[in-house]
C-alpha cells in the first residue's frame, strides 16, 4: 500500500498524509476533489493539489 507524503506549506516538514489503497484511484479522486486538507505534526492545516503529494512507495 503506497504511503504518500507532503511538505507542508507553512513550516515545511515532511509528514505522512496518508495511506492508499490503489494510486489510479486515489489520482482520479484528486482530480475531482483537487482541494484536499492535511494538517502536518506542528498543526498546520493548508490545502494540497494531487501534484504536491510525494509518493514513497
């Protein structure tokens, strides 16, 4: 299962965003729900795009 990280915006940490099951899927989400909300581990909230997702898998 891919794990996906972001660089916050704020601080600029990289934290885990999430675990995903499938990346097609999770891209086509994206495109249509292109205004996902994470908060890294200092609590920063900000808005991500699916191209500011780094993928470590």
């Amino acid at each position: 299962m891919p794990m996906l990280m972001l660089k916050c915006k704020t601080c600029g940490i990289i934290f885990s965003a999430m675990y995903i099951p499938d990346m097609i899927e999770f891209r086509e989400k994206s495109h249509s729900d292109s205004n996902l909300i994470h908060s890294c581990t200092r609590g920063h909230s900000n808005h991500y795009l699916i191209e500011n997702y780094i993928d470590l898998s």
